[in-house]
C-alpha cells in the first residue's frame, strides 16, 4: 500500500496530514505507528482514534512506552486490543499538557489534543517543542 503524507507548511505552523502511521521527521514522536524496531528512538507514542488502519501492528503485548490518547480512545483501547493500563495514559481533550523528552524532564514539549469530529475519540494533535510547531491531522 502506498502511503499518503501531504505537508503543508505556512510561516511557524507544520501540518501534516497522514493515512496510516508516521514517525515525525526530526522529533522523538510517532503517531499511529507502531513499529518499534523501525523507530527505536522514538520516545513518545500517540493513537489518535481506534479504527484498524490507525493500530495496525499495535497488540496487546506492547511493552515498549506509554501511548498518549484521548480518554475515549484509551477505554476502547483497553477493551479492544486489551492493552495493559499501565501503558495507556489518557490526556484531556482541549487541554495543553507538557511531556517530558529525556528522563530527567530537562526536554519537554507541549501537546493539544483537539476532537477531530471523525469518530468516537478521535483527535487531531497540536506539538510544540524545540521541532517547531507541528499539526496532526488525520483522514480516514
């Protein structure tokens, strides 16, 4: 399958507009992807709705870094794929909530979920950090 990224950049705003999964060029952050092996320095893992397409390779073994989501999201995904709560970390909708980049919390970038009105629990996300500012959007 051929993947579809269209970017489009304006002054101090990178959106990106993605099918399937993407680790985000030049940042420690992957969204709907969920091949680690490919991605190992990947600190920072984002799903951002429960349909097929947006999990694929996500089991109920993931072992590997928390998953950012919404709530909604992250109750289908405890029920759905049965991934261990522990690794599950809901974040409020409309709310900027700051994450650490390094172990020690020196790093940090700030991350808006916004609903993306597409199905239950579905989000775009808004990053900011020393990358830029980044929009995530997601079609189908």
């Amino acid at each position: 399958m051929q993947r579809r990224v269209t970017k489009i950049e304006v002054p101090g705003v990178c959106f990106l507009i993605e099918m399937n999964g993407k680790v985000i060029p030049h940042t420690p952050i992957a969204v709907d992807f969920w091949q680690v092996r490919k991605c190992s320095y990947v600190r920072l893992f984002f799903l951002s709705h429960m349909h097929s397409d947006h999990t694929s390779g996500l089991t109920s073994t993931w072992t590997n870094r928390p998953i950012f989501c919404s709530p909604v999201t992250g109750k289908l995904l405890r029920l759905k794929l049965q991934v261990k709560e522990k690794w599950i970390h809901p974040l409020e909708v409309g709310d900027t909530h700051m994450l650490p980049l390094d172990d020690i919390g020196k790093e940090t970038m700030t991350v808006t979920l916004i609903d993306a009105n597409h199905c239950p629990g579905s989000v775009m996300f808004l990053f900011e950090g020393y990358f830029g500012t980044i929009l995530y959007t997601v079609l189908a």
